[in-house]
C-alpha cells in the first residue's frame, strides 16, 4: 500500500469514528482506482470536518448570543436591587412622620419584594445560560477547530454564580434587617408618643380642677375645716362649720360647748374621709403615670437592644403620692391636737362667759397647710440617634461576558 493511500485511509478512519461512519474493508482494485477513490474521499473528509467545525461553533456562537442577553438581564436585575436597596425611606423614619412610616415600609418593602423576583429569576433561569456557554466555549476548543487563541474563559469574575448566590443572601437578609430596624423605631416612637400622652393626662390628673376634687375643696373646705381653731385665733371665724359669731356669744353653757366640739370633730372628720377619697384618686393617677414610666423603659430598652443602641430615660421623681400620703397625716395630726386641746380646757360656767370669749384666750390650736403638685416636667429621652440605612453587606461585580473566535479553516 503506498505512503499516499495509507495517509488518506488513516483521515477516513479518523473522521468516521468522529462521526459514526462505517468504513468498508478494502477490496482489490488497480492503483488507479485506489488514487481516484483517496482523492474523492480525500475531499469528502475534508468537507465533513469543516461541516463538523462549523456545527461546533456555530453552537457556541448561539450561546455566546444568549449569554450576552442574560448578561444584561442579570445586570440590570442586580442593579435595580442595588436601587431598591439605596432608596429606602430613611428620612421618613422620623417621630414627626409616625402616622405614615407603615405606608413608607410598605411602599418600599413592595418595591423590594419585586426587585427580589426579578433577582430569583435571572438566578434561576440567566445563570444557567451563561454557564452553559462556558460549556459549549470548552467544547469548541476541544474540537480542535478552535484557533489557538480563542478565549478560555468566556465570563467574569470567575466566581459570579457564587458571588451571585451569596450577594441574594446578603440583599435578603439586608433587607430584613432594614425593616426590622425602622419597625424597631416605629415602635419607640409610638412608645414615646405614647408616654407624651400618659403625661399630658398625669398632669391633669393633679392640676386644680381635676376629676378628684374638680371644685379644688382641698384648698377651699377641708383645710379650713380642720384650720378654723387657728384661723380663729389670727381673725377667722367659724362659718365653715356653721357657727357665727353672734352665736359663739350667745353660747354660755357646758352643753353648748361639748355641742361645738362634737361638730368640729364631725367636720373634720368628714374633710378627712373625702381627703382620704382625695388621696386614693391621687394614688390612682400617680399609679397610672408610674406604669406610663415602666412602659416607656421597657421600649428604651427593647430599642437599645435591637438598635445597639445606648438611649437614656431620665429619673425623674414623681412626689404625688408622697404628698397624697401628707395631706392625710398632716390634716389628721391636725384636728386630733386640736381635738386633744379642747378638751384638755372644757368650757367653765363662770358669769359673762361664752364659748366665744373661751375660743380666744382658753385654746390653743394648730393647722394643715398644703399644696397638691406632682412631676412638672416628663422624664426625657437622651442619645436617641436618628435612622439611618445600612449599605449593602455584600457587593457584585457587574458581570462581563466575551465573545469567542471564528474558526481558523
């Protein structure tokens, strides 16, 4: 067999088992059947091998096409999470705009929640592309068509299927930690409007005309009442517990004395029992306020831990029930050294004598002085730090993706 017939037995041998092509043993011709025949098979070989090269690249070069085409769908997909990300509301997260913050968060979380689909989707449906072109890229150059200088790598970064995934945890859990955090300052600010409100109603609570004693008797009835003895001895009289002066005068026997102390002690001891009503009722609002103060603690506290942050509530003391307690033991201590004095010098019959003239120079007496006020100024927040987004945890190079070489044939 010569050296030319051996040559073109070997390329058809070659591209047959390429191709799945049966070759027939062989059989005895003349030399000049067999170079006619090494010439058409020659060309028939050479035809199918550049059939075979263009096949190959021709299905890399539709998936280089498709790839650019997912490149900019994921691209742009990245960006407008990027966008999404950029744009929330922070300067709608502020104590002034609580009303509408639910809106704010819900109008971003609906922009984010769209951006998040459109992300899923090109993971899921782009990525597959793109790397599916890596694999018809390798393919082509392991044909053997491919010139020799063809890309290798037909993406960038290398690692973008993994940055891609990791960068879609990040954006998700960014994204829940941004509506956590303005969640968490909602929550505080409707704590403080809150506590704004509990002190507005604490202060009417204790102020003059409250619903405790809206006629401000503790002033005008009860402290008079248990003071008339002393009052009394500075110019007073005794009005508030009925008697007048003229019939203090008129009044001269034992009788009409024990008389006088017993309606004393009966006035006064009713000015306690409505001061004792007084004092539960103040008790109450104090009480009342003190739960506002826990509340408002708590959702410092709440904050700080979620925020990270350090805010302060203020100390402030509240003396309502101090002095609610005050006004009983100061009005009871009162009339019960009153009472004590009075009857240590009972009323003597002597002639021209009257309970009047007795009052003036025969008792001594003593008397409560007081003032209802509770905490004026509210306990106030400190170090409370405006909202602020955090940026994206992870970032994305944009994705590249390069175009692969025609054949050299």
């Amino acid at each position: 067999m010569n050296t030319y017939y051996r040559r073109y037995l070997s390329k058809v041998m070659l591209f047959s088992s390429v191709l799945g092509i049966g070759i027939l043993a062989p059989s005895v011709v003349s030399a000049t059947e067999i170079e006619g025949n090494a010439k058409v098979e020659s060309a028939n070989v050479e035809s199918t091998q550049a059939d075979y090269s263009s096949a190959v690249y021709e299905e890399a070069r539709t998936a280089y096409e498709l790839a650019e085409m997912a490149k900019n769908q994921i691209n742009l997909a990245i960006a407008d999470m990027n966008t999404v990300i950029a744009d929330f509301p922070s300067g709608e997260i502020t104590q002034e705009n609580l009303p509408a913050i639910d809106l704010a968060i819900a109008d971003w979380t609906a922009a984010y929640e769209s951006a998040k689909v459109a992300l899923d989707t090109v993971y899921h449906d782009e990525l597959p592309v793109i790397l599916a072109y890596q694999e018809k890229n390798e393919l082509y150059n392991d044909s053997g068509t491919a010139p020799i200088d063809n890309i290798v790598q037909t993406y960038s970064p290398e690692s973008f299927s993994e940055d891609l995934e990791a960068y879609i945890q990040a954006v998700e859990a960014d994204a829940m930690e941004l509506i956590e955090k303005a969640n968490a300052y909602k929550n505080f600010y409707e704590a403080h409007d809150q506590f704004l409100l509990a002190f507005d109603e604490y202060t009417i609570g204790w102020k003059a005309g409250n619903a405790g004693d809206p006629n401000d008797d503790y002033q005008n009835t009860w402290q008079p009442t248990i003071n008339v003895l002393q009052n009394f001895l500075f110019g007073g009289n005794f009005d508030i517990i009925g008697y007048s002066d003229s019939q203090l005068q008129s009044m001269t026997t034992l009788g009409e004395w024990e008389e006088f102390v017993a309606v004393y002690e009966s006035a006064g001891n009713e000015a306690i029992t409505s001061a004792n009503d007084y004092a539960e009722y103040l008790n109450e609002v104090s009480n009342t306020w003190a739960a506002a103060k826990e509340e408002m603690e708590y959702a410092v506290a709440d904050f700080n831990v979620l925020i990270n942050a350090n805010v302060i509530l203020s100390g402030r003391v509240d003396p309502l029930s101090v002095q609610a307690s005050g006004m009983i033991h100061g009005m009871s201590s009162a009339l019960a050294y009153n009472l004590a004095s009075l009857r240590s010098f009972p009323f003597v019959e002597w002639p021209g004598e009257t309970v009047y003239r007795w009052l003036s120079y025969a008792c001594n007496a003593q008397g409560y002085q007081g003032l209802i006020s509770g905490q004026s100024r509210i306990n106030t927040v400190t170090n409370f730090p405006e909202f602020q987004a955090s940026t994206v945890s992870t970032t994305i190079s944009p994705l590249e993706v390069y175009e692969l070489s025609a054949p050299d044939i």
